[in-house]
C-alpha cells in the first residue's frame, strides 16, 4: 500500500498492486486495473517512488539472490 494525498488534502492508502498507469495531467491521475482512476496531490515522481519502495518492500524488485546465483553458474 503507498500512501497518497486527494486534492482536498485527504490522505488515503492505495493499494499499488492494482496501479495500472500513473500521469499527470498536470495533476497526477492515477489509474487502477479495474478503471477507477484517483486524482491526486502527489507529483507523479513521489508517487513513482512511493511504488517502487512498495515492490521492494514485498521483494519483487529486490532480486539479488537471483543474481548471486547466476554468477555462482558461471
């Protein structure tokens, strides 16, 4: 979950599974899988920072035992 900021100041958790796009337009508009799209505060690259911490928090992003491995191979 990242945490972002509604144009009226409201903060709210959001679920970074289901982010499909983030833009901005020139308010940051992020797009969900199912359609829903969130308007928010938060420029587009706090947001792009805020989802990457979320992947590496959940290790998908965080891959190095798969690179320790690949080397041992060679």
């Amino acid at each position: 979950m990242i945490k972002v900021t509604r144009l009226n100041g409201k903060e709210f958790m959001l679920n970074a599974m289901y982010i499909e796009t983030v833009e901005s337009f020139p308010d940051t508009t992020i797009t969900l899988t199912n359609g829903k799209k969130f308007i928010v505060k938060d420029s587009i690259y706090y947001v792009k920072q805020e989802i990457e911490l979320f992947y590496r928090s959940i290790h998908v992003l965080n891959m190095n035992h798969l690179k320790e491995e690949n080397v041992d191979e060679e």
